[in-house]
C-alpha cells in the first residue's frame, strides 16, 4: 500500500542483488526522521520504458539509475540538468512536476572523493571503461584539470567515440583504445591517475581484476577503484602492494548518493553516518554471502 504523505525513492537496474544504495538511504531516513522509503527495482532490459513512465504515475520523488540503464534511459526523459547532458550519462531522474529530468552525480562525487582523499592533481590520466560510469568519471576529470586522458574499453570503438566526445567538448585531449597488456603498460607506465570504471572485480567475482598486474605503472600514480564491493577489490590491492596511494568506491558511492538526496527531496545527509552504514552491510553481506 502506498501513502500519499510518504516520500517514494528507488533505484532502476539490472542486476541489483547485493546494492547497498536502499539500506544506506533508509537508514538516513530513519536517522534524519524523514518520513521516506527508498525501493529497489530490478527492471529487465526490454521493460525500461514501462519502468520509467510508471514514476510519475505512482508518486515517486525520483529514482537512482545504475547498470546497464545510465545511457539507456536518457530518451526516455523529458530534459537534462547541464552536468547530465555533457556528460550523456543519468544516474539520477528526478520527478518534477511532469517532467522526468536527468541528473549526473556520479561525477561531482567522485571528484569529492579524490578531494577527500587528498589528491592534489590528476592532469594525466588512464581510465579503464567507457560505459556510464566511465563517462561520467572522464569528463569529470576533464571539467576539473585533466590535460590528457586514455581511455581502454573492451570495446574499442566505444573508447574511441568517448574520447572524440571529450576532446570536442572540454579542453583536455584523450584518445581510445582496445583493453590489453599492451595499451595497459603503455598508458600507466605515464599516468597520475588510473580508475577502474568497469564492474570487474566486484563482488562476488573477488579475484578478478581488469589488470594482471601494476608493474611498470607510474611511481607516485594514484589507483582508484569505483566499486565498493568489496572495498579493496584486487586491483586495488596489487597497487597498494606496490606501495602506491589508492582510492575505493565507498566515497564516491556514499557523495553520489548525498547529492542524489540533496536534488530529491533537498536535504544535506550525514556523509560520515552513511559510510558506516555501508560497511556495516558489507560486513553482513560477507558473513552471510547467500
């Protein structure tokens, strides 16, 4: 049953089974006192559009949006914030009026958690994926004094189409190439900056990594990882055996997810409450897999 004086938040995306984005809203909420649920929706492929054309008609402030939909839904929508459409990547729609407006934070989050972390400049990148997230991730990365960018996608065109993006729309340069050893040794041995923007290693694929190895990767070299599950994945413990600085997913998950509820329902959650939030799931999760 749903109740008119109840805000309605969730989450478009397939597969959805071990997200942490409901239970660290709603605990928020609970701790906030805000009469709010946040739902999870696995939507199959085909039933985006039904999906999506069904907020409005039941009630919804808005909704997150994650694999494979942040590109898919965005003709499905009635405008774009400008982050959203420079970007061309929507992982928040918010229901305004009668319009569905796209939003990105994705982006502004993970330049918040490189500030967090303390890194000071990034001005040579290596970005691994060029879906959604790697999107956002590049062209934030561009906004904010990136001078060139690799780009390397199992799909080499699409790394080439991004990269033509960026170098058209900002003032950094970037080129696209094919995922492999040979294009991965040659773009880190030279880099400031590498983000792993592909689900590769996230739970519960633990052992993989979308690099055999950091030899040869650029000493002083920051390695980020935008999974959070788990929150050192295997590429960002091979940096770290390397004594390189490294950066996990938790705080771009938990800053996207602020500024989601910030455009939603214009509240300023408690962003150190709802990474302990996080792990606490994913100490549940581990101790309880099934």
């Amino acid at each position: 049953m749903f109740y008119t004086d109840m805000a309605y938040l969730g989450l478009l995306g397939n597969p959805l089974g071990h997200s942490q984005s409901p239970s660290m809203h709603n605990a928020v909420f609970n701790k906030m006192g805000i009469k709010a649920i946040y739902l999870p929706f696995q939507v199959p492929p085909g039933q985006l559009r039904e999906a999506v054309f069904g907020l409005k008609a039941l009630g919804f402030k808005g909704v997150n949006v994650t694999i494979p939909f942040k590109e898919a839904i965005i003709p499905l929508l009635d405008r774009l914030a400008p982050e959203a459409e420079l970007y061309q990547s929507v992982n928040v729609v918010a229901v305004e009026g009668d319009q569905l407006v796209g939003y990105n934070t994705d982006g502004p989050g993970f330049i918040a958690a490189l500030q967090e972390a303390g890194v000071k400049g990034w001005e040579h990148c290596l970005v691994l994926g060029a879906g959604g997230a790697g999107r956002s991730v590049v062209l934030a990365l561009a906004q904010n004094g990136a001078r060139d960018i690799t780009i390397l996608d199992t799909d080499e065109a699409r790394a080439g189409r991004l990269a033509e993006y960026v170098t058209h729309n900002t003032s950094a340069r970037a080129q696209g190439k094919l995922a492999g050893p040979d294009n991965w040794s040659q773009a880190a041995a030279r880099v400031d900056l590498i983000v792993n923007c592909t689900p590769v290693g996230m739970y519960p694929q633990v052992e993989a990594s979308p690099a055999a190895s950091m030899d040869g990767v650029a000493e002083g070299a920051v390695v980020c990882d935008i999974v959070y599950n788990p929150l050192e994945t295997k590429f960002l413990a091979m940096a770290r055996q390397k004594g390189l600085l490294t950066v996990n997913g938790l705080s771009m998950f938990v800053y996207q997810g602020a500024l989601t509820l910030k455009i939603l329902l214009g509240i300023d959650p408690p962003v150190d409450y709802m990474k302990e939030v996080v792990k606490h799931g994913l100490e549940l999760q581990r101790s309880n897999p099934d």
